[in-house]
C-alpha cells in the first residue's frame, strides 16, 4: 500500500507573499490547535481549508501539496 505526504509549505509561502500573518489567521477564526496541526503537516479537515482558502483568497493547491510517498525498493 502506497500512503501519501501532505505539505502545507505552499501555505506558508502564500501566506508570505500575501503578507498574512498567523496573528491575522487567529483573528479571522484559526484556532492555535490547527496552527500546529498545520505546522507538523497533520491531517485538517475540508471545512478548515476551506477556510483558509477564503481568508487567503487562494486555492486548495496554494495551501497543500500532496506528495507520494516513494516505494521501497525491493533488493
């Protein structure tokens, strides 16, 4: 079975070029627990990109890459 990565470093690198700030993302309803869910590259839920999606005025893919785990090689 194959299992994927997620990566929130395009979050992050929107949120630099959009000059958002974490303080900013508290205040319009982000709660600390999903910052550092979002910091460990944790499972969120749709509703929660969703709305970060709104206060960035961005797309999914500009908050999260999906990044295949590579397989093992068998030696």
């Amino acid at each position: 079975m194959v299992f994927g990565i997620i990566d929130y470093s395009p979050l992050w690198e929107t949120m630099r070029r959009k000059r958002i700030t974490q303080y900013r993302l508290l205040k319009s309803g982000i709660d600390n627990k999903t910052l550092d869910t979002l910091k460990k590259n944790k499972n969120i839920t749709l509703l929660t990109l969703e709305r970060l999606c709104i206060i960035l005025d961005c797309t999914p893919n500009d908050v999260v890459a999906f990044l295949p785990d590579t397989p093992e090689q068998d030696t």
